[in-house]
C-alpha cells in the first residue's frame, strides 16, 4: 500500500455519532486527499491538504471535516451531518499536486451505519 | 461537463488470452491521463500515467494508448492471468490543476 496506513479497516457506526478514519504516510509526501468510493461510481475527493495547517474542500465535503496538523497524518472525521455516510474511504498522498503527480493509496476502510 | 466514460463495465476472459479495456473522457483542457489497478477491498495502485504527447507506455503486460485528438485511451492486458482480476480505473487529470477526474472502473475477471 505504498506506505499509506489506513485505520481501522471497518468501522460501524451509530446514528448521530462522529467517527474518525486514521491515514498514516511514512513517504515524506507533502499532499494527501480522502475520496470517497461507492458502488458504481467514480472516487469523489472530499478533502485535499497541499502542506501542514492547510487544507481545501473538495467536491463532496459536506459533512466531513479534517485537520493536518503533523506531514504525516491527515484524519478525516465523518460528522452526525452526513446522512448517507455509508462507503469505502480511500486516502492518498502525493509529492505535490494531484494534477501532475502519482497519487499512492492506502487500502482503505469501509464505513457502516448501525 | 468534465466526464470519463470506460467500457465495458465488465469482462470474463480465460487465463492466457489478451483483452483490451476502453476509456473515452471529455475533460478539458487536458493534462495527463493514468490508469490504476484496484483489487477487491484494497485501494488503488497506478499502472501508468501518460501526458498530450504520449501515445503509447508499457508497464510489464501492460501497454496503455492515448489519443489526445479523439479523446480515447486503451489498456491492453497480454497473457492474462488470475491475478489480472480486479477492477481497473482510468483518471483524466484536468490541465493548469489539481483536478482529478475518475472514470467507474471496467472489473475484470480473469478463469481458468
């Protein structure tokens, strides 16, 4: 998985709960994305982090909301406002921007509602 | 609107043949077009990636074309095998950005 961890794997959760996905880089990249995967649809970018304390939406960020306080990790926390919160997340990291660089994928987790 | 289109949505084949997957996009301005290899439950892995003035790059069994006039890419899988299953995705990067597009996926399965 190219040095991207992904934690946990699976996660439930309740209605009205937050949770928070973990992704983890030991790649000294400078960008990480969260995208959102369901069945039958392309990858939907959430959130984009370019460098440290700076990060933009993307196209589906309703709902989420992320912090990049330390190079390495880039946490996404899936609020009680997101009503259809069930999918795969993907995080990625990259050099520089996504327009021009590779993007490495961590192996995901899959999010439930109870 | 900004669009990739693969086909087919998905496809059998035995062990050993050779198949050949299409992506037709209609992303402008164009900067670089990558596929990538998704097994079940796992993320992402890219194959290649190639900019406007590439028509043809290989990676092992792989070989991906590009025709940046008709807006067409192909990926072409030779001697399939088991480990071919898996769903491949073609991501059209818009120019002068950070834009990602992504295509749905053609999923393969490759039988003995």
């Amino acid at each position: 998985d190219g040095g991207i961890t992904q934690s946990p794997k699976y996660l439930f959760r309740k209605e009205g709960q937050n949770v928070t996905l973990s992704c983890e880089q030991n790649l000294n990249h400078d960008a990480m994305y969260w995208y959102r995967q369901d069945p039958g649809q392309g990858l939907r970018l959430i959130y984009y982090s370019q460098i440290v304390n700076d990060f933009q939406k993307g196209d589906i960020a309703e709902g989420y909301s992320v912090s990049r306080e330390k190079k390495e990790s880039f946490p996404l926390t899936v609020t009680s406002a997101q009503k259809n919160p069930t999918a795969f997340y993907l995080c990625a990291s990259s050099i520089g921007g996504q327009g021009l660089n590779i993007q490495y994928f961590g192996a995901g987790t899959r999010l439930s509602v109870l | 609107k900004n669009q990739v289109e693969q086909s087919p949505q998905s496809l059998i084949i035995l062990e050993g043949k050779n198949c050949t997957l299409q992506c037709n996009y209609t992303v402008s301005p164009f900067s670089n077009l990558r596929w990538y290899k998704q097994d079940t439950g796992r993320g992402p892995v890219s194959l290649t990636i190639m900019t406007f003035s590439e028509n043809t790059k290989s990676n092992r069994r792989y070989t991906a074309t590009l025709d940046a006039d008709t807006k067409q890419s192909s990926l072409h899988i030779t001697a399939s095998q088991l480990s071919d299953s898996a769903s491949y995705i073609c991501v059209v990067s818009l120019g002068g950005g950070n834009k990602l597009t992504f295509g749905t996926g053609t999923q393969l399965k490759v039988e003995l």
